[in-house]
C-alpha cells in the first residue's frame, strides 16, 4: 500500500500546487488507485480516512499518517458498520479556494458523510464563477457549499433547500466563517420546486405539512439530489425517475438561465443522461439550448474517464 500511497501522492503534486489557498482536497482515491473501498481526504488540518468494506489495521492507519500525515490529525470512518475514531481538533476548519467550512469528521458530527464533498469542487468553483447578480435556488443544499459560493460570487441572492435542519445549521456556520448572508429553507424539495413551478402538489389525497412558496423563476437553480431517498412527498429516485425533479427545474429557471443538475450513480450513462435531460425539458415546453458536461478535478482520477458523479449545465 505505501507504493500506491506515494504514487497518488506525485500524481497530485501538480494539482495541489496549483489549487488557490486550499487545503481540502483527496490524497488517495482507493476505487482508481488500486485499494476499493479506502478513500483518504486531507480537510484542513484532519486527514480524513473513510473504508466502505473491512476497516484498515492499525498498521494500515499507522502506514497512512506516515505517509500522508505530515502532521495532520488522523480520523477514520468506516462506512459500513459506522465505527470511527480519532484525536479532533476544536471546531475543525478547512479552506477550499479562499473559503472557509466546517469540517467536523463523520465520527464527530454523528453523520454518514463528510460536511463537505470533495468531489463537488468543481461545481463550486463554477457557481463562484458564475453567480455574479443572478439569483440562485440551491436543491438538497446539504451543508450549503454551493450556496456559500454563490453568495462570494456575489449573487444577487441565495436559498438553499434542504429537509436536514441539522445540514442547514451547518451551511449558516460555514456562511459565518466567510461573513456572508444567504437564505436556508428546512423543508422536502418537491413541495418548493412544484409551487415554483406552477404545477400541482397531488391529488386525491391529503398533503404533508408544507410551507406555501409563490410561483417564480431563478436564474441559476442547481439540482443535487441522492441516489435515493424516501419522503412524505415522494421517493427520490435518480435512476429510474429524474424527471420528477428536472421537470420543475425546467419550469422555474429564467430565460437565459441555468439548471446545474448532477447524477451520483456510477451504473448511469452520461450520454443517456443528458438525452433524457432534454426529453424532459422538451416535453414540458422549456427545450435545453446547450448541455455542458463538467468532471470532477484531478484528486478524483477515473480508470475509464466515466467519473460516478456527472455534472451538467444545462442552458436554457
């Protein structure tokens, strides 16, 4: 393991030079470099080691920290069976392209998951770049890394939804760390874009609780949803039924807009994908101009360039 740890580490070198004031990013990404199942994370001063098989032996986890530490604290997090441990420092902070976020490990925070994917840092830098006076809708926000660089892009404004209040909280820490102000909503995604929409919340049968929202359109709305996920309005299903989200997208997104919309599942084909981005759009009357495709940055090497987390910009 050691040759592959170092060799992941060369491959980076030119990348990690190169990234502006960041000190996020993946050291080793196990599926592409020859150890599935093992992916590790430096996250500011934390070097985050996440297993989704067997957890490693301490004399793994002590081979890493040689290689990789470099005086950072080590975390380890098995996915499976949701042990961790590991030394934390104080309120963990992290810096990824001049800003700022809570970095708190999944052993930590009591959660699945990292406060902050990685992965998704060239979206954030895209929505930084591209935010400036444009209103932004932020979908199953999570931690609000998106809206967060939508807000330092100087949008004109920035909502992001989210049905973990938990996940919010954490979005409004990391909006204070970089001393702006952006908007959270604590509520399940459909009820929001079908109101924006226009299109009705279900009939012949008695709706959730629901907060009213008035019919209108964003000009930058970016569609993140899970693989799945079962709620009071629905279950959220990527795979077999992406229109359910991507149809009100479509309806609520200014002429001229964009809806960044990603798909996480490894076994969709991108090339199918975008096709049926644009049925849906065309179908429900608001045809796609363009479609850019987007793939994660160096850290996340892909052995057959088909990276599992497809990121496209669709123009309209």
């Amino acid at each position: 393991m050691e040759r592959l740890l170092k060799q992941a580490q060369e491959r980076r070198a030119p990348l990690i030079e190169a990234l502006p004031n960041t000190d996020c990013y993946r050291l080793f990404h196990g599926v592409a470099e020859g150890r599935p199942g093992v992916a590790i994370d430096r996250y500011g001063s934390v070097l985050q080691v996440q297993t989704w098989r067997e957890p490693l032996l301490k004399e793994e986890l002590a081979l890493i920290e040689r290689v990789l530490g470099d005086g950072l604290t080590l975390a380890f997090w098995n996915r499976r069976d949701k042990t961790g441990g590991g030394d934390m420092p104080v309120n963990p902070t992290g810096t990824e392209l001049g800003l700022r976020f809570d970095v708190t490990p999944p052993h930590a925070h009591r959660g699945q998951d990292p406060l902050l994917f990685l992965d998704f840092r060239a979206a954030r830098r895209w929505v930084a770049a591209n935010s400036q006076n444009k209103s932004v809708l932020n979908l199953f926000a999570y931690t609000c890394g998106i809206g967060l660089a939508a807000a330092v892009g100087k949008a004109s404004e920035v909502l992001n939804v989210d049905f973990a209040e938990s996940a919010l909280g954490v979005g409004q820490r990391n909006a204070s760390l970089n001393s702006v102000q952006m908007a959270t909503m604590h509520c399940d995604v459909f009820p929001v874009i079908r109101q924006l929409a226009g299109l009705n919340l279900g009939r012949g049968r008695r709706l959730p609780a629901y907060a009213p929202v008035q019919r209108r359109t964003y000009d930058l709305i970016v569609l993140d949803p899970p693989r799945w996920a079962k709620t009071p309005w629905g279950a959220v299903d990527v795979v077999r039924d992406y229109g359910s989200l991507f149809k009100p997208c479509a309806l609520s997104v200014s002429d001229g807009g964009v809806v960044f919309a990603t798909n996480h599942v490894p076994s969709v084909d991108s090339e199918q994908w975008i096709s049926a981005l644009r049925k849906c759009a065309l179908k429900a009357g608001r045809p796609v101009r363009d479609i850019e495709l987007l793939k994660p940055e160096a850290d996340f090497p892909s052995f057959d360039d088909r990276p599992p987390l497809k990121m496209a910009i669709c123009r309209f």
